[in-house]
C-alpha cells in the first residue's frame, strides 16, 4: 500500500495558482469553462478501455469486473475508479487549501470507502442501485494545529468539483485524525 513519507507542497506556487485563476475567472467567466470528455470501448465481456486527450497527451486505463461479476479481475473495477477520482480531487484541494490557510504538510494520506448492496443493481427487492454513503478517512501529518487544519479540510471541501457532486447524491461523511489524534468524525455509530 501507501508508504510514509514527507510530502512535497510548494504552497507559494498553490496559493499563487488558486488566487491567479479565481483573478482571469473574475474578468473572463469563459475561462473557466471545461468540458473533459472520455471515450471508452467495450473490450471483452465486462472489461472495458478508456482513451482520452489531456494536457496534450493522449491517456489510457482500463477496467474490469471480478470472475464473480463476470470478468478477470485484470484491472480494477469502475467504482473504485469513482473512489479513486473522488480520493485524487480531495488530494488536490487539501492542498491548495493548505497552501491558502498556511498549514505545512508532512504526510496526508486519503482513504475513500462507501457501500453499496448490490441487489439493487440485479433488481431485486426495493434496494437503490447506487452506493448509500461515502467516508472520507484523511490522515494528517502537521505541525499545524487543529484549527488549520480543519480550516484546510473546509477549504477543500468546499472547492472539490467531485465532491460537491457526490454530496448532492448521498451523505459524505469524515473522519479526520492529525497526527494519529481523531479530531473530526461524523460517520455515524455502526457503517463503517
């Protein structure tokens, strides 16, 4: 899995970003309007392949289904490329968050979980399809204090396009710990 170590935040350069672009997006609404577009192929039964263009560089992955569900187990599932996505928006701007509040990382590692009762996808009993709830677990090393880092958790949370998504849908709930300490949690008692 994740290997500890000291993470590289060059926070000038993030709070410089943030405040340039909110500036050109505050004369030029149009600027920032982006449609990312991905094209995916069907491959062999459940394993399918994305290809799209990004930074002028062509990218590809690819995904999977277990024997269980299908398929090979070859390449990861398309919900844990959901997870994945949320996971890698929230690392993004927990930085950038902590760039604008000054909280020096050390380490910050996300964890993503949900559940989902997969009944729902097979149509049967009055069970929804899609997961029920999100926990966002991030692990915090700083020797900011809780105040800030808190403030950079908010920050990110409230600029993070796929989270602000996914909490329309279903609850998000947090569990936050700085230096091993919990020092937020709304998941409620007995789902996780």
């Amino acid at each position: 899995m994740l290997e500890g170590n000291t993470v590289r935040v060059d926070m000038d350069k993030l709070r410089q970003n943030v405040t340039e672009t909110a500036l050109l997006l505050g004369r030029d609404d149009s600027a920032g309007h982006v449609r990312p577009r991905v094209t995916t192929r069907l491959i062999d039964n459940v394993h399918a392949r994305s290809d799209f263009v990004q930074y002028d560089k062509e990218f590809s992955f690819e995904c999977d289904e277990s024997a269980g569900r299908a398929g090979r187990g070859d390449h990861p599932s398309p919900l844990r490329y959901f997870l994945s996505g949320l996971a890698f928006c929230q690392q993004v701007w927990y930085a950038k968050g902590a760039a604008l509040v000054g909280c020096a990382l050390e380490d910050l590692v996300i964890h993503v979980l949900t559940y989902m009762d997969m009944r729902g996808e097979h149509h049967l009993g009055d069970v929804p399809a899609n997961p029920q709830w999100i926990i966002i677990e991030a692990e915090v090393t700083s020797a900011a204090n809780l105040a800030t880092v808190l403030a950079m958790v908010d920050e990110a949370n409230s600029r993070c396009p796929l989270y602000a998504l996914v909490a329309k849908a279903i609850p998000i709930y947090e569990r936050i710990a700085l230096n091993g300490t919990v020092i937020r949690d709304t998941v409620p008692e007995g789902i996780s």
